[in-house]
C-alpha cells in the first residue's frame, strides 16, 4: 500500500519496486525511482476495487475521475446493475454495498 501521507497522483520514490498499493500494474516511469500514481487507479483501490480486471473494466466507463463530475447517483446505480447482469464469461462483477455507497462518494469529491 502506498506510504502514508503521500498524495495521490504524486510522483513517489519507489527504487524497490515498493508502495504500489494492491496494484499490481506497472506504473509509468517519470524519472529513475519515481513513479507516477494514476488517480482513478488508487481510488479504486480505496474503494475495494482490488482486482486489476475489474478497475480496467470500470475505468472503461469511468476513464479519469474527472469524468465523474457530470456522473449522478443514479449512474453508478445503472453502472453496478449493469455489471451484475452480466454473465460471468461476460466480466460480471458484484459492488456490493460499500463499494457503491463508496463510489457514489467521490462523486461529491471537488476536483481541481
């Protein structure tokens, strides 16, 4: 998990290979040591979106957490419905409860 006090989408010295969360995805290199933290990435994994499948198939519908500001309540409602319906061959995936109360909370979030 990512060291304490570091902000998100700042770049980290991560020489070890280190402090990557639970994502397992290789991030992209800034310079030697530092790596950039993608910031729809990590709140998925705040949110309990801890297989790499399943951000990736979030984030084509969520792409940047910007995307959310014109997103309501009722979209992430349809979103997590529309993933239960699916087969399992088809990518299904349960949110549950706390992860869609979750996701609808960063909806409130002010991004700058």
């Amino acid at each position: 998990m990512a060291e304490a006090g570091v902000v998100p989408g700042a770049a980290i010295d991560d020489a070890e290979g280190e402090n990557l969360g639970a994502d397992q995805e290789i991030p992209q290199q800034q310079a030697q040591g530092e790596v950039v933290v993608n910031i729809m990435n990590q709140v998925l994994i705040w949110i309990g979106f801890d297989v790499v499948a399943n951000r990736q198939a979030l984030r084509s519908k969520i792409a940047e957490i910007k995307d959310m500001v014109d997103l309501t309540e009722k979209d992430i409602t349809e979103l997590q419905e529309l993933y239960a319906k699916r087969t399992q061959n088809a990518g299904r995936m349960y949110f549950g409860l706390q992860r869609t109360k979750r996701l609808k909370a960063t909806l409130h979030w002010q991004v700058r």
